[in-house]
C-alpha cells in the first residue's frame, strides 16, 4: 500500500514518491498547465473546500442522487455521490492523443465483432483461437451472419484507461452496455455550481453534447424512414442500478424510456405501445445484457425480453445499439489480442497498448504466473465493475493458495496482468485537507457515421487513503474531468436539428456501480408480476 501526502494547505501538497503526479513536478511545484488551479485551491484553502464539499452532499441527497457502496465496516446505504470537487485537468494535446488511440481501437474492435460473425479472417491468419472465441461468454449464435446497419456494432463504446511513469494504456475494453456518462454530465453541472472560482482560469471544452451525439448517431444506422427515425432507450427495469442513467439518457434525447412490456413484434418489425396504438421503432439504445433480450433466441425464461426482436434486427427493419453479439469483444482474454487486431485490421501500429496480460489458458503463462500471484492483479474474463478481481500484492497468503487450485481447475476463465502505477492527483477529503489519490479514466466514444468522443470521461478516484480500487461499489469516487482547449474544434461539434431537453431532478432514485449488470435481480422481480407496472407510452 502506499502512503500519499495528506496536507491541510494546498501549497504544502507533495506528490507520492514512485507514482506519476498529475498536477505536481517531484520537487513539489505544480506543472505549467495545473498552476492556474494549484494557486486557487491555495486561495480557497481547506474550509472553503470543505464547505463547498457539504453543499455538494445537501444537494445530492436532496435530489436523491445518493450510493450504495462498502465501507471499512460494511455496507453504506444512501451516502451521498462521490464527486472529488478538485478537478482532474488535462492539456489538449494529450487529449488529441488519447482521442486518436480510442478511435483507433474502436474501429479495429468494430472489424473483429463483424469478422466473428462473418469471415473469422483473423482466425485464419492465425492470430485469435477460434475455440477461444466460441467459449466466450458472450459470444452469441444466435447472430451469425448478421450485419447491422453501416456495419457499426460498437456504437457506444467507454474503454477504461491508466496513467503511470509511462504513459497511458488501456486497462479493459467496454462495448457491450458501458455506464457512467451521466456521472461525466451530471459533475460539470455541480461543478460549475459549487466551484465556480475554479473554471475563470481555464478554457474546458464542453461534455454536455453527448446525448446529442448519441441521438444523431442512433437516428444516422436506423433503417431509412419517410419520416424522423423513432429512438427508444430500452432499459430492464429501474432495480437496475444504473436506471438513473437511462432515464438520464432518455429525457436528455428527448426519446421514450421503454422497457420490455413496452414493446412487441408483429411481422418482423419493431412497435412500441402507445395510447394512440402502435407506433413503429426503428433504432434501439438498449442497456440489457444478449441474454436478456429475446427469449426466442436467447434465455427462454427472460420476461425482459421481447419475443422476436432478433428476427426484426436479422431482417433489418430496426437497428440495435449496441449490436447484439458485441460483447464478445469487451472479454478480458479478447482484450490480450487488441493490439494484434490494430496491426491485422488496420495496418497501423497501436497508438495505445495494453497493460501487459498473461493468458492463463496457456500452459506456459500459467506456469509463470502461478509463483508470482502475490505481484499480479488477476481477473476473472467475463465479469465487469471489479467483480471477482484479486489484488495480489493485497490478498492474503491464504486466499491467494486457494485461488491457485482454482485456476489450475479452470485456467481459461482468468487472466493475470502486471500491477499497474497508478497515476495520482490531488483530492479533497471531507473537512477540506488534500491528499495524492490514484485515478483511472473511461471516456466515452459514439459510433455512428464517424467515431466522436466526448472530451475527458469519467475519472474514478480511489478515496481511501494508498488504495489504488477506484470502483465504486469499493468506496471509489469520481472527479469532472477537464480538457482544456488548444483552437481545435471537433470535440465541440454538434450534430444539426437535435434538441437538448433539461432534466428535471429525478427524486429517490439511488445510483448504483458503474456495472449494469443486474438483469437478473429485474428479471426476478418481474417474474412477481412488476414488469408491466409501467403506463403505456403517450
């Protein structure tokens, strides 16, 4: 574990020995770009800060924007959001490079989903083990030979990246339902609100066009239609921990929250339910899991689903965002063979690489990382949100011993990667002090007819002191993320006639993880008869 500087005056901060510091040079001065807000939270100091942090709180638990997290002595219901109100701030041109990398690696994904289901070129060439596709998870059957609409499968795509002495590298690939871009809207709202001082130093290219790209990008691969194309954001229920961001996500678009009971097939074609009868669907945003979605052709016993919809999406008379069948490419084994789909699909080297895996379905990998679990971090390949993961250097000896038997058993459900440096910066705790905690960052990507995404991301802040568990559920927060403007423009583009709607405060509603992985839990509730309390669509 390691041991940040906690100070009470900003001015005495010193970065942690051994780790990248965002803002602060070794010596302990701030960085160029970072001293217009190093010498304001001086200013401010730790009572300002502090006071800001407790009307952050009182509005959060007003609005019902509250989390369910675990704490040193258990479980923590309804604490307030954890937004860091020091910003994390990032020049323009390392943004420009992350951007490129992203856009990089969500075409070369986009080519490996659509080659699985079609030619298995890279399989052929060598590259991927088909018998390592097939046992996947989330490989899907059920959608062979499908092409969807412009031949997008990741529309949305929220990779999760890590910044140490090195650079940035790309943690884990997520493009199956990745969560979170309501916290990146909703925390440069408060922060605007509640540290206003902070943003006269800087120019920070603006976050609040998502759902407008979004909309354009699900209306740009919906079937062609005389009329405006009719988008839904399809959601399993509100037990699901991330609904707050679904009707976020809807009201902000200006589309129908729908969930399964609000939808039907007839003749394979797509129809939501109204009180004016049935009206036509022709782009899905869905935020359910593949085996949720159509009882037909997936879980039979899914009461989330809509009977046919797989038929509708084969014969191509309504576009699904994301693709069903995409989640094969966010598997952490998969994650292994990026940067080989970059060179094999593009012909381009990675601008971004991997944290460096080892693959526990190889005799000889597993061999190597049996001895070292106690300096690896291992990962199970198909669980998301920091589920089931073991922090070697932090494991007891004890639990490390028995996860060994359990990967001698099952070696090509796991995968091992290197501990990673975690980059720090500076974070506010709740009477003010500020200390270096370790961050990530998952930007958010829309694929439509080109790539856009959205500047900076969501950036999840270890809280508690040496941790370098930034997941939520583990008492993780989050900080706005800001990237600062250098003249260029296309961050800032706006796709033509897209109205931005306001979002009224949505009261008791509880965030979640970043994970939306509860269909289950809804799909239990619905079996007692509580999926079809919702009222037709007006």
């Amino acid at each position: 574990m390691t041991e940040p500087a906690t100070v009470h005056d900003p001015s005495d901060y010193r970065p942690t020995p051994g780790y990248h510091d965002e803002v602060y040079l070794p010596d302990g001065s701030p960085r160029d770009y970072a001293r217009p807000m190093a010498e304001e939270l001086e200013r401010m100091g730790p009572e300002q800060l502090a006071a800001a942090g407790r009307r952050r709180d009182a509005i959060f638990m007003q609005q019902g924007i509250t989390f369910d997290a675990t704490g040193e002595d258990g479980p923590v219901k309804d604490r307030p959001f954890p937004l860091d109100l020091v910003p994390r701030i990032m020049p323009g041109e390392e943004w420009t490079h992350i951007k490129r990398g992203l856009a990089q690696r969500i075409r070369a994904l986009n080519h490996f989903v659509d080659d699985v289901y079609h030619g298995r070129e890279i399989v052929h060439a060598g590259i991927v083990p088909w018998n390592l596709i097939v046992s996947r998870s989330h490989f899907a059957r059920a959608v062979h030979g499908i092409r969807p609409p412009g031949g997008v499968y990741t529309h949305v795509a929220g990779c999760d990246l890590v910044r140490d002495e090195e650079g940035w590298k790309v943690l884990e690939d997520n493009v199956r339902t990745p969560s979170g871009i309501s916290y990146v809207l909703e925390n440069r709202v408060a922060m605007t609100r509640l540290v206003p001082s902070l943003f006269q130093s800087y120019r920070v290219r603006p976050v609040d066009h998502y759902p407008q790209l979004l909309l354009a990008a699900l209306r740009a691969v919906a079937p062609s239609t005389d009329d405006e194309a009719t988008v839904v954001v399809w959601t399993p229920g509100p037990l699901n921990s991330a609904y707050f961001e679904h009707a976020f996500l809807a009201r902000q678009m200006g589309v129908e929250l729908v969930e399964a009971s609000d939808l039907v097939v007839r003749d394979d074609v797509l129809y939501m339910r109204t009180t004016s009868g049935l009206r036509r669907v022709h782009s899905v945003y869905r935020r359910l899991d593949d085996d949720y979605v159509d009882p037909l052709e997936f879980r039979p016993e899914s009461l989330l689903g809509v009977p046919g919809l797989v038929r509708a999406y084969r014969a191509g008379t309504v576009a699904v965002a994301n693709a069903f069948g995409t989640g094969v490419a966010d598997d952490k084994a998969i994650y292994h063979y990026v940067p080989e789909m970059v060179k094999f699909y593009l012909g381009e080297e990675p601008i971004l690489d991997n944290v460096k895996t080892y693959l526990l379905s190889d005799p000889e990998q597993l061999e190597y990382v049996l001895p070292r679990l106690d300096q690896l971090v291992i990962k199970p390949t198909s669980e998301s949100g920091g589920k089931g993961v073991f922090i070697g250097p932090s494991t007891p000896a004890d639990e490390l011993e028995a996860l060994a038997e359990v990967l001698k058993v099952e070696p090509q459900k796991w995968i091992a990667q290197e501990v990673v440096k975690l980059s720090t910066v500076p974070t506010s705790d709740l009477d003010g002090t500020v200390a270096a905690r370790h961050v990530d960052l998952r930007p958010f990507a829309v694929f439509g007819e080109t790539i856009k995404i959205v500047p900076g991301g969501l950036t999840r802040v270890a809280m508690r002191e040496g941790s370098m568990i930034v997941n939520s559920s583990q008492g993780g927060g989050s900080k706005d993320t800001w990237v600062l403007e250098d003249g260029e423009d296309s961050d800032r583009a706006e796709p033509p006639d897209v109205v931005r709607q306001e979002l009224p405060a949505l009261p008791d509603m509880r965030y979640g993880g970043w994970s939306d992985q509860e269909q289950q839990q809804q799909q239990t509730s619905t079996e007692r008869g509580r999926a079809h309390a919702c009222p037709h669509r007006a």
